[in-house]
C-alpha cells in the first residue's frame, strides 16, 4: 500500500493507503470525497456548538430582529414549541439573533459537546502526526456519531430551516461563503505530485513505481487554479531547529572570546604597549641584513617610519573598538581610522596615543 500525505496548499489535511495499481481517476474521487466529507464534519460540529449554548435556529424572517420588532410585527416561531429540548430548556439570549435562546440543560449541552469533540478528534488534523489512514468509513461514522447525539437531545428533531438538519440531509446551501469556496467538485480535482498533475488515465505505479511501501506527499488542486507551491527543501519545523541551533552556537562562541579590555582605558593601555613590543620586535626581525637595504636608521628615541604607522593604525583601531572614533569612509584621506574628537579630545590628552 502506497501513503498519500494529501495537503491542501501547505496545509496538511490526512493520511491515505491506496495500492499502486489503483487508477488515478478513482483516487482523485476517493482523496476529494474525503476532503470534503472532513470540512462537513466541521460545519456541523461549528453548528452543534451553537445548538449547545443557543438553542435551534430562528425562521428565516425573525433573524437579526429585536424583540420589540418581532412583536411589532406580530411573528411567531412555530417550531420553537415543537422542538423543545430532552430534559428542559434554559434560556440563554443569542447576541446575534440567529437562535431562539431555548439551549438544553446542562447535562444534554454536554452530550453535545463531548460528541463534537470525539468527532473532530476523528478527523483531525493531527492524525497525520500519529501516522494514522483517515478513510470515508471513518468520516461517515463521525457524521452519524454527530446524528446520533442531536436525535437524543432532540428527539422531536430540529426545523427544516436548521443548518445542523440541512448538513445532515445534503441540503445546505453554501453559495457566498467562505465554506463554500472551500469545496472541491470531484469533477474538476486534480492531485499534484513532485511538481507533475497525475493524469486521471493513469494508474499510481506509473509515477512512483512499483513499491508498495513509498509514501509521497500529494496536494490537492482545483482545475484551473494552475500547478500548487512546491514542497520547501527543509520543514518549518527543521528550519526553527536549525536556526535555535546556530544561535547557540553564537552564543557559545561570544563567552568564549577573551575580556574586553577597551572598556577600562587603563588595561587597554597594558594590552597596548605589548602588542606594540611584540610587532616591533617582529618588524626588527624581518628587516635584511645587507646595509644597501637597510631603511635609514632613527635617531635615539625616535620610532622608524613602519613602527609609527603600525602604532598609529593600532591605536585608532583600538579606539574605535572603545567608541571614540568612526571607521573611515572607503577611498576617504585617512589610511584606515578618524577620529572626530580632535586634538582637545581626551585619546589626545593621554601620552600613549601620540604618535
């Protein structure tokens, strides 16, 4: 048996088996048929949830009407005697104007609700988490879970104009809403696979051959919305995991860098005048012996040019690090640091940062 992860854009939606040999035909029916069998389950568990609290829902002509105008008009809600709930009622106002307020007691509002819950658990979403098939069996047996519970605490039924009643008996209508754009006719679906339709002709081994045991990742489509969003290299998930990743990485790497000393001028001044013995000695080392080479020699207690040009990058560099000076523009006068403090500045006042 192949695996289907069928998704709906980048939403996941359920687990499929379907052998190799099967059509495509007969597949795009089945994966359609279940698609919109889960988002009428959903209809009908919103609908109950309103039942639960609400009440049944009002004659179309009552709806949206206060009380004083529903009495100035002198209507009346015929079925509201007729469907009265098992058990009582207790009343509970529809903010909205949409149900009579006549809601079940409380231990019928729970038979409700539990068995809303159990059938959305059924066809969840997170089924694909659990590795677990969804199948049209299991999408008919949460709608007659959701029959069942309506017909005990309703036991007169509900009006005809009720839209748990109409999903029940396939007479809702959905024109201009967004659930209704949500249907996939099975005539027009299509199923995408690695950026290919799979053509209706077909059969399932022809694309992913003859292994029983792979499992691919198939999007539903309407026809004529064009070709899905490929499948990103790398899940959401594995993204986030990666990126916490290399932030701890930096995080380890920035204790493990030594002290910053440019924040006490004192020790930045020690760290200083070694690194200045250290390149002068290098500097010293490297210079040839043939005296024609040799570069002119400084007087007594006066630095060689490199030595000086060396101390003056250091120190501007070690400057800007503490906040004194900005990095120089590319292609500007200075050689690689300004200093914008000027010569009253305090870097200007200390003796060590004399050139």
């Amino acid at each position: 048996m192949v695996y289907l992860h069928v998704k709906r854009g980048d939403e996941s939606q359920f687990l499929l088996q379907a052998p190799g040999s099967t059509p495509i035909g007969e597949l795009t029916q089945q994966v359609t048929k279940i698609y919109n069998g889960r988002l009428k389950v959903e209809r009908i568990c919103s609908e109950m949830e309103e039942l639960a609290e609400h009440g049944i829902f009002l004659p179309p002509n009552m709806q949206g009407l206060t009380d004083e105008q529903i009495e100035e008009l002198k209507l009346k809600d015929e079925w509201a005697e007729k469907c009265m709930p098992s058990g009582g009622s207790v009343f509970k106002k529809d903010e909205i104007g949409r149900r009579n307020g006549h809601a079940p007691d409380e231990k019928m509002m729970q038979v409700l609700k539990k068995t809303v819950e159990e059938a959305k658990a059924l066809i969840s979403k997170k089924q694909v988490q659990a590795n677990v098939c969804v199948t049209m069996e299991m999408v008919k047996d949460a709608l007659d879970q959701l029959r069942g519970a309506v017909m005990i605490v309703y036991p007169m039924g509900l009006p005809p104009y009720d839209p748990v009643r109409m999903e029940f008996e396939n007479k809702e209508d959905l024109s201009g809403t967004q659930a209704g754009l949500q249907i996939i006719n099975e005539s027009e679906a299509q199923i995408w696979w690695a950026a290919k339709e799979l053509k209706r002709t077909q059969k399932l081994s022809d694309y992913v051959g003859k292994n029983e045991k792979t499992k691919i990742i198939v999007k539903l489509q309407q026809k004529g919305q064009g070709a899905p969003a490929r499948e990103p290299v790398i899940s959401n998930e594995e993204q986030k995991q990666m990126m916490l990743y290399y932030y701890k990485r930096q995080e380890e790497l920035k204790n493990k860098r030594p002290r910053n000393y440019l924040h006490d001028e004192t020790k930045a001044k020690h760290v200083l005048d070694w690194e200045m013995d250290k390149l002068g000695r290098t500097s010293r080392k490297r210079l040839p012996r043939k005296r024609e080479q040799h570069e002119q020699s400084p007087q007594p207690g006066e630095k060689s040019g490199e030595e000086k040009e060396v101390r003056t990058c250091l120190l501007q560099y070690l400057a800007w690090q503490s906040g004194h000076v900005e990095r120089g523009r590319p292609g500007s006068e200075s050689s690689c640091w300004h200093t914008p403090a000027g010569p009253g500045s305090e870097l200007s006042a200390d003796p060590r940062w004399a050139s």
